[in-house]
C-alpha cells in the first residue's frame, strides 16, 4: 500500500523535483502550494494522509501557523523543510509539535531516511492507540466508532470531529476559536454560535442520561472541555 504524503512548499521548482522523487519511492503526493490550501487538503484527505513534508516559509500561514493548527486534532508526522537554520527556530519548531527539521540546502537521501524513520515511529505508536477513552466513553478511531454505556452513539461528521478535538485535550479547556478553527477552518465565517449548537448536540448524545456522570463542560469566558475529573474544572 502507498504511503500518502502531503507536500507543502510554494517554490514550483523545488516541489515538481521532490514531487518526482517521492513517487519514484513509490509515494502518492498531495501538493498545496501555501498555508491556508495546506490545512485544506489536510481536512479533505486527512484519513489518507500518513506524513506531512512541511515548509516554513510560505504565503497566506506560515508553516509554523500550519503547524499549530494541525497539531490540534492529529498526530500525523510533521517534517519541518526550510532555510530557516536558526536553532532558536528549530526548538519552535520541534517544541510546536514537529517531529523532524532539516534545513535546505539537503539531501534527498537523508531526507528519505528521515520520513522512513517517522513513519516508522508512528505506525509503532497507533499499534498501541487507536482510540481514546474516558469514563465508560469509548472512540475508536480506527472505525470511528463511540460508545457509551455499552451503547453505540450515531455522530454526525462534525459532532465526532468536534468530540475528537475535545478528547485530544482531555481534561485541558479548549478556546472557542480554536475549536472553530479545528472544525470548521480558520476561513469560516458562519455563525459563532454554531459551535454551541453542536456542542449542545453532542451532549444530548454523550451525557444523555441525566443520573450519569457528565463528560463536556463549558469552561466560562474560554470555551469548552471534556475531563471526568471534578478538580480539573
């Protein structure tokens, strides 16, 4: 099976020649050519795609600014390409949630062996996490499948999308706008209140029993968040 990788860099030149050497290495390549068309086709081919080659300095988001946005709702391998050979800015970098920097000008030989070993490392940890679990609430993430009480609970794609989020920061108060941002993307420019809508939605499903223990909370003047911890609200 290939491995599905996204390649966002803005230089034509240089993306039509990495382009060519991952498919060689028997890779399908998604190219977005600037921050915003990134995080894009990130949402639209985010089940498919196995490892991001990401560079810094691009127009409309920056690469860090991608970056950032990603790490909200995935895992996904990120490998920092870019000039930008600063250490000040490789410690953002790796301490944003990158898993890998090389700095131009490289070699496609190391750079191959650094996606083979990221991609190795990340197939090591879903073996051991495919889902998320908190109280008798259960995602698998493979199947997209949630439970509780033993019970399969139907999501529409945006509420399980927005619970995902949500789950990712256990126990951590998730900012409104980071949320629409997640969700629905940082072009949105829908209704605010449409995320209490689905988070009211959600919780009709989640904590439908009234006798049962509460997961989602609205955290005042911030946004929401989903813990089964008393002393983390």
């Amino acid at each position: 099976m290939k491995t599905t990788l996204l390649l966002v860099e803005d230089e034509p030149g240089l993306a039509d020649s990495l382009k060519t050497e991952f498919e060689l290495e028997d890779m399908q390549v998604i190219w977005a050519k600037d921050g915003l068309e990134a995080l894009a086709k990130f949402k639209a081919n985010q089940n498919q795609i196995q490892l991001i080659i990401l560079d810094w300095m691009l127009p409309k988001l920056d690469g860090f600014g991608v970056l950032r946005r990603i790490r909200r709702t995935s895992q996904v391998p990120i490998i920092m390409l870019t000039a930008r050979d600063y250490i000040g800015d490789k410690v953002a970098g790796l301490s944003g949630g990158a898993d890998d920097y090389i700095t131009k000008p490289f070699e496609m030989e190391e750079l191959l062996v650094r996606i083979e070993v990221a991609l190795r490392h990340s197939q090591q940890n879903t073996a051991f996490n495919t889902g998320y679990h908190i109280d008798d609430l259960s995602v698998d993430t493979d199947t997209k499948r949630v439970q509780r009480h033993g019970l399969i609970i139907p999501l529409t794609q945006r509420e399980y999308e927005l619970l995902l989020v949500l789950l990712a920061h256990q126990d951590q108060p998730c900012p409104r706008d980071d949320l629409l941002d997640a969700v629905w993307g940082i072009d949105f420019d829908g209704q605010p209140n449409i995320l209490d809508v689905y988070v009211r939605n959600l919780r009709a499903k989640i904590d439908a029993n009234s006798s049962e223990k509460k997961l989602i909370h609205t955290i005042r003047g911030i946004g929401y968040m989903i813990s089964d911890n008393v002393a983390a609200l």
